[in-house]
C-alpha cells in the first residue's frame, strides 16, 4: 500500500470513529428545539453570560476559554462528552449539568426550561 493510500485509509477510519453512532454527523441541519426560539436563545447566552466560559460564534464577547468553544455545536454527538446530543438532553445540560456530571466545571445556569430551550434551539443553529 502506497503512503497515499495509507493516508486515506487512515482518514477514514478517523472520520467514521469520530462520528460515533450519529448517522447524520457533519450534515449542516437546524434540531427543532420543541418551544425553543433561537432569537431569544441569542439574548438570553449574552444576559446570562455564557461567553464568559465559552467561545460562541454570533454572540458580542463571547470569547470565553474555560469550557469548549460551542462552534458546530448542531454536528456534535455528545454534549459534555457524555450524553447524546438531543434537544432534551441539552436543555437538561444548559440547566443542571452536575446532574449529568458530578465533577464539571460548568454551574448550574438557574435559567427557566423556556430560557434553556431557547438556548439550545440558538445553539442548533450553529452548524
């Protein structure tokens, strides 16, 4: 096998590994957010201060470095590296993610079920 060809072969064992189980990994696509307003997702990242941790593009400031920039964050299959990606399973990330992940650095938001799904629908639309 050439070095090429190796190469290939060697990228698309990453790329399939990566993906997980998500068959629609690297579509760009919008999740519907039942209840959920992108609009009001947006103002509510930037009053609560979401950028102060997190990079986010679309939101003025946020270019925080503690936790993961939240570029492309409709293409990931996990959120936190522990639950799969889901509208609900965000939503419950956004609110209360020790419950999720005893030792996270992330707080508790305090935001209402409206105010974090209009965060995760703002969120989906980052592809």
């Amino acid at each position: 096998m050439t070095g090429r060809m190796l190469a290939v072969v060697a990228l698309g064992v990453t790329t399939v590994a990566c993906r997980g189980n998500n068959p629609e990994y690297g579509k760009a696509y919008v999740t519907p957010v039942a209840g959920g307003d992108a609009s009001r997702g947006e103002a509510v990242i930037a009053r609560a201060g979401c950028g102060s941790c997190h990079t986010i593009p679309g939101i003025s400031g946020a270019d925080g470095l503690v936790g993961p920039p939240l570029y492309w964050f409709s293409r990931r299959t996990y959120i936190a590296g522990e639950l799969p990606n889901t509208p609900e399973n965000l939503v419950r990330w956004v609110q209360w993610p020790t419950a999720v992940e005893p030792t996270t650095a992330m707080p508790a938001s305090g935001l209402s079920d409206q105010q974090a799904r209009d965060v995760a629908a703002y969120l989906y639309t980052l592809r």
